[in-house]
C-alpha cells in the first residue's frame, strides 16, 4: 500500500497514511471519522444518456460517476494495523440499495470500496520450479529415465507471493453481534471468476456461462457466515481449488497452450490464473510452460528455473457461493471494488431475480435498518493486514 505518496483520482487523492497532507493542506490533518455509512435507495435501472437509454448498475470494478454520485459523498474509513500489522490507512466506502424496476421490490445492497496501491498483485502462492527441461549439454532429457518436472524435490510454493484481499463483513445490528457475514474478495483467488460468453466460446458448457448476460464482467466473493461460534463457509463449489499434488508442491494442471490469444484457456490471463473447466493435465514430459508462450518477449519456450504455475485452478461457484456478485478494478494507484448481494440472499431464476426461501447462512438486509460493517484489507499478504472499527450500516428507505 502506499504510504505518504500522493495518488491522483478524486477523494483518493489524500488517502493515504495516518496524519498525512489532504489536498491543498499544508499542515497534517485527519478527517473526520464515520458516524455511519448510508445505503441510499436507488433504481436497478437508469438512464445513462441524454437519449434516455436504459442502463443496468453494472459490477465491472469501475467506479463510474453515473452509477455512484447517487450516494453522495464517499465516508471516509481509517484501517489500523494494530490488529492484523497491516499499516493504517484510509479506504473509502459508498452504498446504495437497489429496487425491481418491474415492481419495485427491494433487491440488492450494493457496495464500492476504493484504496490505495502502488501495485496490483495477482498471485497467492505460485508454485515455482528449480528444473530446467534441458540438460546442461543442451539436449533434452530421456523421459523414459527420468523426468525433471515432475519430480517433487524440483517444485516449491512460494512464501512471500501473496493476492492483494478484502474481508467486508456484515453484521446483525450496529454493535456487531451475529450472526454475521463475511464476504471475501481475492484478485487471483475470486475476481477473475467471470463467466464466458457463448458468442464467443459457443462450446463453451452451463459450468461456464452462468450469469453472462447479468454481470458479464464480474467474479464472486467466497461467502461465509458466523451463527457465534466461528466463521464457516457457505455450501457450495467455491471459484478456486488446489492445484497441487497432495503430499508436493507439483502442478496437477497448467493452462491449455493456446498461443498469445489464449483462446485454449478460454480467453483467461494464463499469466495468473488456469481456467478450470478446460485446464490441461500436467503430464509427463510436458516440455513447454504456457506462461512462457504467452510471453512474446521469451524465445525459449521450454521450462527454465524460476518459472511458475498458478497454484489454484478457477472455475465458477454454485448454490450459497453465487450470493456475492464482485470485481474489482485497478488503476493509477488505487483498487475499486464494488460488491452487489440480493438483500434477502434466496436462490434465483433464470433472469438473477431471486426466488424461493431466503437462505439460512446469510444476514438477511431490510430498509429502515441497521446494521454493522466491518472492512479488512490484505496487501499481498495473508497475515499482515489493516482493518476498520465496526460503524453502522443504514439502509435508509425510499421516501
């Protein structure tokens, strides 16, 4: 996280360590801290264009004035890191709440979260190889004798590589008692969980394209929920799984070797991420590293020392895990996260309204109410991170 350095943008401008310069300040200063953060009531659909045209609140992880200046100005959060060694800083919070345009049922809360940092990071925990594929006389090995990349001893999962993270955590009541929920966001781990377009992937099967014409560039949080015994996590498949052998650090999957597009891993950065629906097996002898294909500026395409796999394998969730539409977006210094969850979490149709009994392992959100929020932030790490008091979420009611 940036700590002292200006970050152009808006109100981020001076988000920046304790007791720092605001803009135009020549003396340090603080802001005034939260008394509560307002969810504002808002349509689902609004009109984006002098010509009236309709648009969706979309979560795409910008944070565009036309869907935000509702909400007035963003409160201000101070993250301490006196809890998780973090640092503290300031991050900024914006909510609305959103209603059926159809019939004006309440629908969905929404959140933006904005911070600042230097530099996005992307990886948790590579899996990193000391093998070569070919011999120091330059020829290949005899895969019949042996193979260097398959051997565990050859393969480690880094320590000090970590994804940049959010925990935001929803309370029953402003004091902070439960149940409660957490809703936890991973720029390697949850966001690029997107689903695929079947315009361009026309093969592409349900476990991929679920949600692609509602949030066609969102992700999903992992969910989980605390009745006052412990956080657990929601049921369901979750965006992300081990891609190690059990016992060894050894790659059980690498992306498909699509060439520069790659169109193989279903148009996902294979830099960062292994698509899980189409990921290709690591198998014996598999000489060629598809990062390295990727990468226009490395002639040699064959596993050197130092090279890397992606230590998780996504893919979409299902049932309890789909209830937090998220992304996040990172530019000129600072994330923007936004988050969107059904104010009562139910299972939806075919069109995302939901549907059905409202789910046991959620806080269920009404308007008039209020409730407790909770921010934690992990910059590139899953130890060290700074986090907010817990202030007073208010989804206040149309008029």
């Amino acid at each position: 996280m940036l700590r002292g350095n200006v970050v152009g943008g808006g109100i981020l401008c001076a988000v920046l360590s304790l007791f720092v310069l605001s803009c135009g300040e020549r003396t340090p200063t603080e802001p005034d801290l939260p008394t509560r953060v307002v969810a504002v009531p808002a349509s689902d659909i609004f009109t984006s264009s002098p010509q009236l045209e309709p648009r969706e609140l979309l979560i795409d992880g910008r944070a565009t004035d036309i869907e935000w200046n509702v909400t007035g100005d963003p409160v201000l959060l101070l993250l301490r890191g006196s809890e998780g060694r973090g640092g503290d800083y300031y991050a900024s919070v914006r909510a609305l709440w959103s209603t059926d345009p159809f019939n004006g049922d309440s629908l969905a809360l929404y959140l933006l979260l904005q911070w600042a940092d230097a530099r996005p990071d992307f990886l948790e925990q590579p899996l990193i190889t000391s093998a070569s594929w070919k011999n120091p006389d330059g020829t290949s090995p005899d895969c019949a004798v042996s193979d260097p990349l398959r051997d565990p001893t050859k393969w480690r999962r880094a320590t000090d590589q970590h994804e940049d993270q959010v925990e935001i955590e929803i309370y029953s009541d402003a004091d902070g008692s439960y149940p409660a929920d957490r809703w936890r966001w991973g720029s390697g781990t949850t966001d690029p969980a997107t689903p695929v377009s079947t315009t361009e992937f026309d093969n592409a099967g349900p476990e991929e394209t679920f949600g692609e014409n509602l949030h066609p560039t969102a992700g999903w949080s992992e969910d989980f929920y605390n009745s006052g015994s412990g956080w657990t996590r929601d049921v369901g498949l979750t965006t992300y799984e081990d891609n190690f052998v059990p016992g060894s650090f050894v790659p059980r999957f690498i992306a498909g070797k699509g060439g520069r597009d790659t169109r193989q891993n279903r148009g996902k950065p294979v830099s960062y991420m292994i698509w899980r629906p189409v990921a290709k097996r690591f198998e014996a002898c598999d000489s060629l590293n598809p990062i390295r294909i990727e990468d226009a500026s490395q002639r040699q395409k064959t596993w050197e020392p130092g090279d890397y796999v992606p230590s998780v394998t996504i893919g979409l969730p299902d049932s309890s895990q789909r209830d937090v539409v998220s992304r996040g977006g990172w530019d000129n210094g600072k994330w923007a996260l936004e988050i969107r969850r059904f104010l009562v979490a139910r299972t939806t149709d075919v069109r995302g309204r939901p549907e059905g009994l409202p789910r046991a392992d959620d806080v269920h959100l009404y308007s008039g109410r209020t409730y407790g929020l909770r921010v934690r932030i992990y910059n590139s790490s899953k130890t060290r991170s700074s986090v907010s008091p817990i202030v007073p979420l208010y989804i206040r009611p149309s008029q």
